[in-house]
C-alpha cells in the first residue's frame, strides 16, 4: 500500500512511517520543515513536503495514496488559533484532499475527551473543541471510510502491543505511543474498523484481538 502521514515528523507518525516501511509499504510523511526529511529517510519512509497550514490544498500529496493518516497536532506550547488551522483545519484538508483524489481510507488520531470537550478544563476547551469538530467532519463523509483512534495520555515507554480499544467513550488512561502506531497499522489491514470510533488505553488484549469489533 502507499500510505500518507499527515504530521511525519511526529513522534506517532515516525513509529508508524518505520512500522509501515519495514513492512515493504510506500510510507509517505508529509512535513513541512526540510531539515525533518533526512529522519523520515532514516525510517525507511519517503518525505513529502508540504504545509497543512499554509498549502490551500493537500490533493498533490495525497494523489496516488491507498490511505491517508492524520497524525499531526499544533501540540501543547499552541493556542487556540493553531488548534483551528492545524488540529481542525489540518484534518478538514486532508479529508477534502482524500476525497478528492478517491482515496477512501482515512486513519484519524483523535483524543479521549473529543466527545466532550469540557471535560478537559478550560487548558485542554479549544484543542477538544477542535478535535471533535475534526472527527465529525470526518464521519459525517459517505466517500471516506474513516476510522477514528482516540488514545488516552501518550507516553513514550515501550510498546506492549497489548491494548484496550474501547467504543465506549470517556475512559482514561496511558497509551504508549508504540502502542498507538501499532493500532494504526493494524487498522489499514482490519476492515472491521471502518466507521469505529474507539478510544485506546493500555491493556492486556493483543491488538489484533482488542480490533475484532
Ligand atoms: N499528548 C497526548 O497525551 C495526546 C493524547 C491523545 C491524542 N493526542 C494527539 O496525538 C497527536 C500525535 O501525537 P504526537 O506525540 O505524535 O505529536 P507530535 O510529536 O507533537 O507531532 C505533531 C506533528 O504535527 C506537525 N505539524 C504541526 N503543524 C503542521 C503543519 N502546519 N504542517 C505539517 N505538519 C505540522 C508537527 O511538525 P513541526 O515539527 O513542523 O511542528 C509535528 O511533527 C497529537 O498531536 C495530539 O493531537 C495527544
């Protein structure tokens, strides 16, 4: 397959792009500052520069791709402003783009709290805000078969590859980031996770089981 990872440099997208790549997949990150490129090569995966910001269109990027991944975030050091054109705008883009150029398959790395933005404070509002605006313009697309990963706190200790993928919202809990590209990888290849939401939590279900909705 030839995947696009929207937000490649990430510390998602990396493990995923090496992940896919190792597998003999085209894994394509797009990213927006060069100097990140020689690190997606380093994976194993090819860059792709471009901006989800500033570019009025992702569909260049996206052409030739059996399946897109929108594995970016203005992160926590942005405001609002960012979580709009990156977290929202990013993720609007890349399904317009997908649509566009007839891929269906869109992965999107959501976030525990999206269905119900207040749930996180004031400090997390906007980005929630944001995401479950991004996740429901994504679902409410009949051209896209969508699936929505919601982890819980990311973290950086080894991958287990033993989850638990729940379809029942409002859950909390680590995940580490292994775990997430693991569960993304997994995805491309499960059909039965097309037109899930699920949020995903360090547990004790291998991943191909904890996918079997
Ligand atoms: N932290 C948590 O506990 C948590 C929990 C649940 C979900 N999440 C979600 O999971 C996502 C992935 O996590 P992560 O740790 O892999 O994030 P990350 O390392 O912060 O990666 C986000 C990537 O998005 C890229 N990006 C930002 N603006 C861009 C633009 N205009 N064009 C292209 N790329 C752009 C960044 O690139 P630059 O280096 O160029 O800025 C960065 O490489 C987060 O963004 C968040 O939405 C996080």
């Amino acid at each position: 397959m030839d995947i696009l990872v929207a937000g490649g440099h990430g510390q998602i997208a990396l493990r995923l792009l090496k992940l896919l790549a190792d597998r003999g997949h085209t894994a394509r990150g797009l990213v927006r500052n060069p100097s990140h490129a020689a690190d997606l090569q380093a994976a194993g995966a090819v860059p792709v520069i471009g901006d989800l910001e500033n570019d009025a269109s992702l569909s260049a990027y996206v052409k030739g791709a059996d399946a897109v991944v929108f594995a970016a975030g203005a992160g926590p050091g942005s405001g609002p402003a960012r979580k709009r054109t990156v977290d929202l705008g990013g993720a609007v883009k890349l399904a317009d783009a997908a649509a566009d150029q007839g891929v269906r398959r869109y992965l999107m790395v959501s976030s525990i709290g999206a269905q119900d933005p207040a749930s996180g404070g004031e400090a997390m509002r906007a980005y929630l805000e944001a995401k479950a605006e991004a996740d429901a313009y994504v679902t409410a697309r009949a051209d896209l078969d969508w699936t929505i990963v919601r982890p819980g706190h990311l973290t950086d200790e080894p991958g287990t590859g033993l989850v638990t993928a729940s379809r029942e919202l409002g859950g909390r809990g680590p995940v580490p980031r292994d775990d997430v590209a693991a569960v993304l990888a997994a995805c491309l290849t499960t059909p039965a996770t097309i037109g899930v939401t699920f949020e995903l939590f360090a547990g004790s279900t291998p991943i191909d089981e904890a996918l079997r909705f």
